[in-house]
C-alpha cells in the first residue's frame, strides 16, 4: 500500500504541474535508463528523473551520509532486506567500475522516478525501483511531444451491455486527458491523442474482480496494464448524435480512435464518423 500511496502522490503532483516542459525538466539533467521494478518488470525511457528535482541518491556508509550524483552512476541496484523489518541496501556502481554498498536513507525511498515511454509518461517509487542502468543522457530536443494533454479524441465506443456508439470529444469529466494504469509497480500515463484503440475487459486477481486491458498506440505498438480501482470509477464524457454522455472507464470495453478532436469545432459525432470512414476509403483507393 506504502508503493501505491507514493504513486498516487506522484500522479497528483504531475497533474498539478502545468503543460509542457515543466521547471524540473529545465533544470536537471535527464538520462536513458532501463527501469526495472520489484515485480521484474523493465521498461526503456528517455527523460528518466527525480520529480523532485534532485539530481542524486542519498544514503548511508558506515557512519557516513552520503550523495551520489546521478552523473557519476552507471547502475543502481536495490537489494531487499536480508530480514523482515531490515533496512533495503543499494550497489552503486561507478562510472569507473568500482561498487559502492550503500544503505538506503528513507528519504531516498520515497522519492519518485519520472520518464517517457512511447506510450506517454511513467511513474515509479524508488522504493519499488530494483535496478536503474543509466545508459547515456537524454538532451531536451531528444524529449518526446505527444501534444496538449487537453486534447480528447473522435471514435467509436463499446460498451459492457454491447452499445456500440459513434462519439466524440470524449475526454475525462475533469483533469487531463490521459488513461492512467498500471504495469508492475509502473504508473502510467497514456496520453488519449496516442491511443488507436483501447481494450478493457474484467478478470480475477488475487481472489478480486480487477479490470485489464490493452492499449494499441497510434504507431502500431501494444502495451498491456491493469486498471487501479481510482480509475477503474473515473467518468469520462463525450457528445454523440443524441446529445451527450457519461461512462465510467470499468463500463468501457472498447474504443476506436478515429482522430483526435479538433480544438476549435462542433463536437458532431456523424461528421468524425464520416471524417474516418472517409480517410479508410482515400487509404482503399
């Protein structure tokens, strides 16, 4: 609970950062890592930091405190305690190959990594984290644009009662426009404007009803997560050719993107659905 109480945390201060390229991204260094989590699960980022802003691991040796500039690291790796109610440890190995045990400061724990996947952002408690390989750093050009976080999308809809709906501007009912889930101890953020299609389907875990599903990104690459409760109740909305609608996100079982909704326009559901039959066609011919 401890993991996902400072993934929350995490979600809620990225939500309350403004969009775009936010002060922490200006003014630390970013890095390519593969993130590995406590469940084995690795994922390769660009961007990689501390949402706080350090730029360091903080722990102990010996009788010592002790900070480590993400510069000089080639690799962090956690080890659990050797015995319940023991303190985690961390090897540090150098950018010269030298290994460095450290322990690990309880402020260093709560922290949370940041970076960019193709599928959008992701979020990791260091508490969770098992092994960081640093392998280079990310220059700011490199960092990628997946467009205003505002922005809902067109498509069509199908819901658990098998209603099957043409929509558009569907967008949550309040904040950002991404689909938050969870892969391992990984938060992710998918931004709406990247999903070609989104699968949502119910299955047991660990003696619970969870919901599932599978994200296909506008590239053509999959990503599977689970839903967490929080967001298995978020309520999104959209118009349809009737007039308007709400649907929690458990309810979805699957959206087709046509297009991301213009900024400026009437949200006509016939018209978007007219818009993508028309593209399919162009692309027939």
């Amino acid at each position: 609970m401890r993991i996902l109480s400072s993934a929350l945390a995490a979600l809620a201060l990225a939500a309350s950062l403004p969009a775009g390229e936010d002060e922490t991204l200006r003014s630390v260094p970013l890095y390519n890592a593969k993130v590995t989590d406590s469940e084995g699960v690795a994922l390769d980022l660009v961007g990689v930091h501390l949402l706080s802003g350090r730029d360091r691991f903080n722990g102990t040796l010996g009788a010592s405190s002790i900070e480590v500039p993400f510069e000089r690291l080639r690799r962090i790796e956690v080890r659990e305690p050797a015995a319940p109610g023991g303190s985690m440890r961390a090897a540090l190995t150098l950018l010269s190959g030298s290994v460095v045990e450290a322990g690990f400061d309880e402020r260093q724990a709560e922290e949370i990594l940041a970076g960019y996947g193709a599928f959008g952002r992701a979020y990791l408690p260091f508490r969770a984290l098992r092994a960081l390989q640093f392998e280079g750093r990310t220059a700011r050009r490199d960092l990628p644009d997946f467009g205003p976080d505002s922005a809902g999308v067109d498509g069509r809809l199908r819901d658990a009662e098998g209603t099957i709906l043409e929509v558009a501007g569907l967008r949550r009912a309040g904040g950002t426009n991404v689909l938050r889930g969870l892969r391992g101890d990984f938060v992710l953020e998918v931004p709406l404007r990247r999903i070609r299609r989104l699968e949502l389907a119910p299955r047991r875990a660990e003696g619970a009803t969870r919901v599932g599903g599978t994200v296909t990104l506008v590239g053509g690459e999959t990503i599977a997560f689970d839903l967490p409760a929080y967001e298995e109740r978020t309520v999104f909305r959209a118009e349809a050719e009737f007039g308007s609608l709400r649907i929690a996100l458990a309810d979805l079982r699957l959206l087709e993107v046509h297009r991301p909704t213009p900024p400026v326009r009437d949200l006509d559901c016939v018209k978007a659905a007219g818009s993508a039959d028309d593209r399919e066609d162009r692309t027939a011919r």
